[in-house]
C-alpha cells in the first residue's frame, strides 16, 4: 500500500510538472493557441506539444520499464490499426464540420500522440495496474473497479491543476474533475483490463477529448 502512495505522489508531482509548464507556455506566447493557428507557428506548437508529452511519458515509460510484468503497453497489432483508423474517420468528419483548416487537421495529431498516449501511459499503464495489485494484496473487494474509480480520481485530481491555473475556483474544478475522470478512467480501465493492452484505452481517450 505504501508503495502505491508514493507512486500516486510521484504521478501527481509529474503532472504538476507538465500542467506549469504548458501554462508557462500560454502565457509567454511560446504555445500557440489553436486558435489562429498557420503553417509557421503550427511547428513550434508542435514541438512544444512534443516536449510536455514527453515530461508525461518517459517518467511513465522509465517506471514501466522497472516492472513490466505489473503494467500495460500499445500493442502493435490488428486491433490498433483498425482503432486509429476508426479515430482518423471520426477526426475526418469533425474537420469537415468544423472547416477543415489548419487547427483541425493537426488538432487529432495532438490528441492522440501528445495528450491520449502520454496519460494512458502514465494512469492505465503504470498507476492503474499497481493499484489494483495492492488493493488485491490487501484483500479488498473489486480490486479491478476500485482502482479504476481511485486512479481517475487522481487523474480528475491532475487535470484540476489546469482550471485552477487559468482562474477556476479550486473546490469547483477539483470536485468537477475527480468525479467526471473517475468515471472515465474506470471505462478506460476496465477497457484496459480487458484488452490486457493500452490500444482501446488510448484510441477512446482520444476520441473523448475530440468530441
């Protein structure tokens, strides 16, 4: 159970990380907004997507790599072609309908590789896995859904990190986030689990964030 704390810890430590620096980023103009965004400032958002991606994945990645048999990857098969390319159809409509510009073309590069993959990565891949084996250990019921619920939870917790940056009363963007993400992170993990890999999660996580 400790070592399920501190790794919750060092998940959060790590998006507190990644949630400064993009709004260090907004906020002196080194992260374009979509909003407007051309051909020339479209590389330096990408690169600056490409760099709060990886401050997400290779501490992820570093953690997997340690116990890979307690962790979930991508698989590279069937299943996550046929997926990516059932997310490339759906992000084809929304451009359609939304205008097919600039933003709206790189915006499903974005979401799948620089947001769904890295946090997948970090809380169906790492923390979710080790949840639900200290939760087995100590002989709770529902291992598999508790830890869904508790490490949405703490992604919810993450990503309430950003509200709160941007003006956000604390209690309404903590309260709103733990409870939307603890019922999408179970999704994602029972998807997860059931997979045995990180395709599915990745390629719905992606889709929800489109829609």
């Amino acid at each position: 159970m400790k070592k399920m704390v501190n790794i919750s810890f060092l998940i959060m430590s790590v998006c507190l990380a990644e949630s400064t620096l993009v709004f260090f980023g907004m906020q002196n103009g080194l992260c374009p907004s979509f909003d407007g965004l051309t051909l020339s400032s479209l590389f330096q958002r990408a690169a600056f997507d490409l760099l709060a991606g990886l401050v997400v994945a290779i501490p992820a990645l570093l953690l997997i790599r340690r116990n890979p048999k307690q962790s979930f990857m991508l698989n590279a098969n069937r299943e996550l072609v046929v997926s990516i390319a059932i997310y490339g159809l759906i992000s084809l409509v929304l451009a359609a309908k939304l205008g097919a510009g600039i933003a709206q073309l790189y915006k499903p590069v974005y979401l799948f590789f620089f947001v769904a993959l890295p946090e997948e990565l970090l809380f169906r891949g790492l923390l979710f896995p080790r949840m639900k084996a200290a939760l087995d250990a100590s002989r709770m019921e529902f291992p598999v859904a508790m830890a869904g619920l508790l490490s949405g939870a703490i992604w919810g917790l993450c990503h309430s990190v950003s509200k709160i940056l941007i003006g956000a009363p604390p209690i309404i963007a903590i309260a709103s986030s733990i409870a939307g993400y603890a019922i999408a992170g179970c999704i994602l993990c029972f998807l997860t689990e059931k997979r045995g890999d990180l395709n599915l999660a990745v390629t719905a996580h992606a889709i929800l964030d489109s829609l």
